[in-house]
C-alpha cells in the first residue's frame, strides 16, 4: 500500500492502525443511527466487511428470554438456511455464544466435536463459523457468521475475531439505546396490536384515536359488506379505503376509485355506470364505467353526498339487486364488487333536509368508521408533517429536510 504522498509503503503495523482508525470511525457513525432498522443494516454491512464473510445474520433481542421480541436481518442466506439458523437459535451456535458469553470460532462446525452432532450444523453442512455475542453477559443477542460450504478450507482468522468482537463491545451501548428505543416507541404507540394483524405499513398514526380506526378496519376488511367512512376532509379516508382494500379477500382485485364532487351530475352516471354507444352525444363506442373495472375488486366512492337523486336511486339498485343498467341499455349487468364510500358531509341531515335517500344510506353504512379529525390526534401530527415534507422532497428531487421546533410548534 502506497501512501498519497508518495513518501513509501506502509509497514505491517501502520496498516493495522489504519484498519482500526477506520473501524472506530465506522462505529462511531454507527451509533449516529436513529432506528434499529438502520442500526441493524449498517452493522451487517460492517461485520461482513470486516471479516469477509459471504452469509451473516445478526439478532438482538429485547429481554432475557429467547421468547421475548427479536430484530433480526441477514445477508446471503438461502431461506432454508435461515430457517436452519432460525430453529436451532436455542440449541444451535449461536445459543453457547449467548449461554457463555464468548466467541465461538470453528474452521469446521461439521468436523468440530463441540458441535458435529448437534442436528442443525449436520443438516446444514456448515463449515466455518464465528459468532460473537453483542453485549457480552448482558446478552442483547449475537451475529452469526458462516463461510460457504464451497470454500471448505477457509477460516476466520485471529484478526477477524478480533475486530468483530471490537465491533460486538462497542456497537452494544448503541443497540441496547435503540432496543430501549424500540420497545419504548411500542409501548407508547397504540396502534402496535391491530398493525400485527393489518398491513398497515403505510398508514400514519399512533395515537388512541388511529388505534380505534385501525381496529375497526381489522374488523371490517374481511367481510364482503359495504363501509361508510365518515370524518372532515383531509382525515384519510381515501387512504383508510385502500387499507379496507388490502387487507379484505379481494385484495387480489382492482381497487377503483371516483370522486363524486368532481365530475358534472351529468357526467357520474357515465363515469359510474359506463354507456352504451350513441346512449348520448359523446358515447361513439361503449364506454366501461367504474363498477365494471372494479369487477372482482373494490369500487370507492369519495363525496357521495354529491351524488343526484338520480344517481342515488340506481346506487341503491345496484346495492339491492347486485345489477345494473349501463346507460342507453335496459339489460341488467352483474356487479361483483365492494363498495365503500366516504363523506364528510352530516348524511342524517342531508336526509331530513330531503338531499340523501334514507333507503340508500342504511345500505351504505352497514358497517361506518368514522376518521378523527387532526384535532383528536395531536400526537400524530409531527409523524405527518414529517412525512409530508419527505413525499415532498422525493417528489421535487431535492436533499431531505428536517423541520424546525418552531414549525412543529405551530402545527
């Protein structure tokens, strides 16, 4: 190795303080991390790096028992491999490194008497392996690394052991902050239950408020039954459709949207039902409407206080009879779709003042979730801003931006 000056290689000892500058700098970076995702990704890149091994896994737990909650990641492994490393956590390599608090280095697992008959490492034919514990005795978990088979004769060096236990007793402070992090975020997040049987990865919220929306949605999803979404504008209710969507027994199918304040009453109906050709003076071909490209799927109509009487009328028909009547045609179609519509409009007022068909809303609203407005869920409001200002800066192409105390303050 040359230096940039061109004053000389370096000697044996000036290269290993290199490495180890470098690795000091790359654990410091390291305990900038914020998530234990991010924390997580950033150390296995680091240890396979380290040591040159191929396949990795690192796991950290959040209390004594191996029953208790687990962030895992891993790089290189087959599934039938992880599964291997998986199963055997409690009576494989990886559970002496945690029982005795010590590395455990093997050229040859297979060959090892410590572990050639222990099921999982004659299964899996595993050859060389380290696996270091992170946080010693205090046991946050380990990192598992492993040679491939092909490579056979290969071996960790004393080197690698070192610098990997160098990164297991540094990097232990940072992921037991994280971890106390993590399980802090989940006990004071009210969503955590309901998102474990949702996917819900993209929906904003932690709040009790978000909680109650959410187990609604658990509750609703799988049943094939209209939904009416109620709430003031702005509260997700095109989002909390699509969550609907997704998590039901049509997710497989079209999710299809239409907003009815946007169109002229003249147009819905088109739009809606589909027409038929010359049903009026733009219909020169057959027009598909919503509910024909949402077959198999779910339909989600937005403002549906906008619609006509008209246009309620032949809703509830199609509601009733499971049918309907493309324009400029008297023969029925069959529907198969799931509606759910949303308003932010009173409806019981809107009947009693003779704009909304009392028949037509109790089909609609067999099942309602009402979404809170912002004003119930302040504690959501910096996890919006923030994503918000994030979508935005993707979108527009520029660097991220973080917003100021100040700003929170006034939202």
């Amino acid at each position: 190795m040359k230096l940039q000056d061109g004053s000389g290689p370096l000697s044996a000892s000036e290269t290993r303080l290199r490495q180890e500058r470098d690795l000091y700098w790359r654990l410091l970076n390291l305990g900038n991390e914020e998530t234990l995702d991010a924390f997580l990704q950033e150390s296995l890149n680091l240890v396979t790096e380290l040591s040159g091994a191929k396949q990795g896994y690192i796991e950290l737990r959040g209390q004594e028992s191996l029953e208790g909650q687990r962030w895992r990641i891993w790089h290189g492994l087959s599934e039938a491999e992880l599964n291997n490393i998986e199963s055997r956590i409690s009576t494989g390599i990886m559970a002496e490194a945690l029982s005795s608090g010590q590395t455990v280095v093997t050229p040859a697992a297979f060959m090892d008497p410590r572990f050639k008959e222990r099921g999982s490492v004659r299964m899996g034919n595993i050859g060389a392996v380290l696996c270091a514990p992170i946080g010693g005795n205090a046991r946050l978990g380990a990192l598992y690394l492993h040679a491939e088979a092909e490579e056979g004769g290969h071996a960790f060096s004393g080197e690698d052991r070192k610098r990997i236990e160098l990164f297991a007793k540094h990097a232990a402070p940072f992921a037991e902050r994280l971890i106390e992090q993590k399980i802090y975020d989940s006990a004071n997040d009210a969503t955590s239950e309901h998102r474990e049987k949702l996917d819900a990865d993209g929906f904003i919220g932690k709040s009790p408020a978000i909680a109650e929306v959410l187990k609604q949605i658990t509750l609703v999803a799988p049943l094939d039954v209209s939904v009416l979404l109620t709430g003031p504008t702005g509260t997700g209710k095109s989002v909390v459709a699509k969550l609907i969507h997704e998590n039901g027994n049509r997710k497989r199918g079209p999710f299809v949207e239409l907003n009815c304040a946007n169109l002229p009453a003249e147009l819905i109906e088109n739009e809606l039902f589909g027409a038929m050709p010359g049903a009026h003076s733009t219909a020169h071909r057959q027009i598909a409407g919503k509910i024909e490209a949402a077959n198999g799927g779910t339909l989600f109509l937005d403002e549906i206080a906008e619609l006509s009487m008209d246009s309620q009328a032949k809703l509830l028909q199609l509601l009733q009879t499971k049918h309907y009547f493309p324009l400029g045609t008297n023969k029925p179609v069959p529907a198969d779709i799931r509606l759910i519509s949303a308003t932010n409009v009173a409806l019981e007022i809107a009947m009693k003042e003779g704009r909304f068909r009392e028949d037509l809303f109790y089909r609609l609203q067999v099942l309602p979730i009402e979404l809170p407005a912002l004003s119930r869920r302040k504690e959501d409001l910096p996890l919006l801003a923030s994503a918000f200002v994030e979508r935005a800066c993707e979108q527009h192409g520029i660097k991220p931006l973080e917003i100021s105390r100040g700003a929170l303050t006034a939202i």
